[in-house]
C-alpha cells in the first residue's frame, strides 16, 4: 500500500476500533443498575466490571509497543480486535459476577493492544504537522460510539436484556478485522528489543496491587493495617520497577522520556486530570437512574450531549490551539472542567432536564478540547524512534489514571453513603454530590501543571505549516 493510500484509510481503520471500544465501555456504565438486579449483587460492588477492564488496559498496554515491534502493526491490531470480540460475546453469556469480571479482563487485554497500535500507526505514518488533523479525525467518527451508547443501552436494557449489549460489538468488530487486513500498514522494527519480563512482572504486580486496594478499601473488606501493609507493598513494586528501568538496557517503560518537558507535562498532568475525569462515566448513570429514578433509556440520553459537544469541539479544537496555544489552552481548560463537574452537585431530584442537559455539553466541549490538546501535545518534541514507546507510556498512564479516578470516585460515594441501603435516594444523592466535588477539586488541582508548559511548546503541531508552504524565514 503506497503512503498516500495509508493516509486516506488508516484514520477510518483506527476510528472503527475506537468506535467499538468506546461504545462497549459506554453501553455497559448504563446497564449497571440492571446487570447489579439481574446478578443480585449492589450496583456500587460492580464498579469491579468496570474498573478489571480499565486495568487490563493498563497492565497490558506496555506490552502493546513490543508486540507491535515484534510482530507488526497489523497482525497484532487484527488479533487484539478478535480478542476484543470473542470476549464480548462471553461477557454476554456469562451467569455470575465474577465470571463477568473474569471475562472482561480478557477484553481489556484485546482493548489494550488496539488503540496504542493504532494511535503508533498513525504517529509513523503522518507528519507532526498533519498530526493533530489526523487524530481529530480519528477521534469525531470514534465519538459516535459515546452518542449512541448511552442510547442503545438504555433502549436494550428496556426492550430486552444486559446481555445483548456484548454482542453489537460483533458486527462492528467483524467489520474492523477486514478494514485493517485491508488498509492496515504492516510497520514493525528490523532489530526487535527483548521484552523486560522483570519490569512485566514488577509494574504489572504494582500497579494491580494499588488498584485492587482502591476497589476494596471503599467496600471496607480490609482492615487499616492490612491494607496499609498491602500500600506499602504496592507502593515498593512500583519504586523497584523505576530502579530497575534506570539501568535496564530494554526498560519495559523507558523513564527518561520523561525528561522531555511536553511529554512529561502532557502525561503527569494528563493523568491527574482524568483521574477527575475518569468516575464521571460509572457515576452519573448512578445519580440519574437510582438518584433521580429515571429509566435506563432517559438515563441514556442524558449521556448523549457531552458526546453531541465533543464532536462538534473537535472540528474547532486546531483552530483554538493555533489561537491561544497549548499552555493557555489546558492551563484555563482544566479549570472550566473542574468546574463544570462541580455542577453536578446540584442536580437532584425536580432538577430541569435542561439544566442537565446545559452542564453535559459544556463538560463535552471541555473535555474534548483538553484530551485533544493532552494526546497531541505529547508527540510534539518525541522523535520518530521512540514514538512507540512514548505511546506506550501515553496509553498506560491513561488508563491508570481513569481507572484510579473511578475507584477514587466510588471510594468517596461509599464513604460518604456509609452503612446507608443504595436504594436510599436521598443518601446515594448527598454521597454522589460528594464524589463529584471532590473529582472537581482533583481536575482543578491538575490545571497548576500545565503552568509549567512555555509559551511555543506545541507550536511544531497547532502552527506547523506544511513543507511546501514553509518560507524560509
């Protein structure tokens, strides 16, 4: 396939998955009040569905760069989609909690080798001042997963079952294992480095350790010291894995990307802040359904705007950053999204649904222009060699930090709920609001990193102009 034929197609390749991807995690934070009767468990114990996966993701995205090497962008991006689809059809046919948790681990390890490939085929295929053009693109077809979702769910879960919605995921999938057979570049390197199994094991272990304690401390199934000696433990895994990269001469994670100012800065404030943005997902289909007693197909579409929003964002968003430029765009972003999740406090039950529907598109608008500005930003002084692991780390640290920000959030609504029943509206309402006051604090507190970024960081990708139009002033 020649290079112009590639970057016609690839976006489309990439935007289907991502679409699948985004239209499972959407569907299924929806029918959690219905997957949580049908399993007879609380609808707050099956954030574990939710966050195994996200933390499949994380623990296997890493991988996901020396796969890509080893075996090449398109064999591997086909066989996480397989992967991905064969676990969606047995998390519809699973009988119990666990096995649903069990089965969707498998499915976040098929999610965790799409995007990053994906994301690492369009860094090597495009130019850094196509770059941003060419992720918006991907990103405005992959959002009609989260506008439809929310919809679809609700009406599923209405009309038929929890369980049908794993399996729309088939068709779509089906469709984007001929899309990259066909249009897929094949990119892997000549001399392929080892796998760190020791880092594998050191950061995996960690990391998994830390979220597995997030999720248990906020149902009290530990006592204080055993979970802080289980903290500690955690907490050393992953102290070790950062020594270890140190001197490693193939680091699993390699650190010292961290050195390049735009990288670091779009991947630590990234990271704080979708940790405020990450339990929005999981806990506003909670206020809607069991807070304000709507139906799953209402609570739905109260979903749809903040997706309406971010798609019509990403057509403006190069414009906007061309404008003002990346440190003054994330720095006052981040506090208007702090802000608008601080909204949410004040719905309860006789809010007006246009209210509603008001802070949903502005929470959209904002955040589809800070992730826009977050994953482009930090490519910008990454060079070509090390742009699979630089995405390797991006989408790591994505996924960690969503995982984190929903276990922080259920946290927060637990403890603030305490031995109060969930089906007390009132409760679950007051220790909602609390859950999202404190993921707005998180979000505002994330804005004080992006200070550090200088004024023309960023300008190779928002200002760029292409080569044939460059003066040579």
């Amino acid at each position: 396939m020649n290079a112009d034929a590639a970057k016609r197609y690839l976006p489309w390749v990439v935007a289907t998955t991502l679409f699948m991807e985004q239209l499972d995690s959407t569907v299924v934070n929806t029918a959690i009040p219905s997957m949580a009767a049908s399993l007879q468990v609380t609808p707050l114990s099956l954030k574990a569905v939710v966050t195994s996966y996200i933390l499949s993701l994380a623990v296997s995205i890493p991988v996901s760069g020396w796969m890509a090497d080893r075996f090449g962008t398109r064999r591997v991006f086909m066989t996480a989609i397989a992967i991905f689809t064969i676990a969606s059809v047995l998390c519809g046919l699973s009988v119990s909690s666990p096995m649903l948790v069990a089965v969707r681990l498998l499915q976040g390890f098929g999610a965790a080798m799409m995007m990053p490939v994906g994301r690492l085929t369009i860094v090597r295929t495009f130019a850094k001042h196509e770059l941003l053009a060419a992720m918006n693109f991907v990103i405005i077809p992959a959002l009609i997963g989260p506008l439809l979702g929310p919809t679809i769910g609700g009406l599923i879960v209405h009309w038929l079952t929890w369980r049908d919605i794993f399996f729309i995921n088939v068709p779509v999938g089906l469709t984007a294992i001929w899309l990259a057979h066909r249009y897929m570049p094949d990119y892997r390197e000549e001399h392929t480095r080892p796998l760190d199994f020791i880092g594998l094991v050191l950061f995996g272990t960690g990391i998994a350790l830390l979220s597995w304690l997030l999720e248990v401390f906020g149902e009290h199934k530990l006592d204080v010291t055993s979970a802080s000696v289980l903290l500690v433990i955690a907490i050393s895994l992953l102290f070790a894995y950062g020594w270890h990269a140190k001197d490693a001469p193939f680091p699993l994670l390699r650190l010292a990307l961290f050195k390049v100012r735009t990288f670091r800065v779009s991947v630590l404030g990234g990271f704080v802040t979708r940790i405020g943005v990450g339990g929005l997902p999981f806990l506003l289909p909670l206020l809607y359904q069991l807070g304000l007693g709507l139906p799953a197909w209402q609570s739905g579409l109260l979903m749809m705007p903040s997706a309406a929003a971010a798609m019509g964002m990403k057509v403006i968003s190069a414009r906007v950053l061309g404008r003002f430029g990346y440190r003054q765009v994330l720095t006052v972003n981040t506090l208007l999204i702090g802000l608008t999740i601080s909204l949410f406090t004040f719905v309860r039950e006789g809010t007006p649904l246009y209210a509603i529907v008001a802070i949903s598109l502005c929470l959209g608008f904002f955040n589809s222009l800070q992730f826009s500005s977050m994953n482009s930003i930090a490519y910008a002084d990454v060079e070509g060699p090390d742009s699979s692991m630089a995405s390797t780390i991006a989408s790591s640290m994505q996924q960690l930090s969503m995982s984190f920000g929903l276990a922080a959030g259920s946290l927060v609504t637990g403890w603030f709920l305490g031995d109060l029943p969930q089906s007390n509206r009132v409760a679950l309402t007051s220790a909602l609001h609390h859950a999202f006051l404190t993921l707005a604090v998180l979000t505002v507190l994330s804005s004080l990193t992006f200070w550090t970024l200088r004024k023309s960081d960023g300008e190779a990708i928002s200002q760029a102009r292409r080569p044939d139009e460059q003066s040579d002033d």
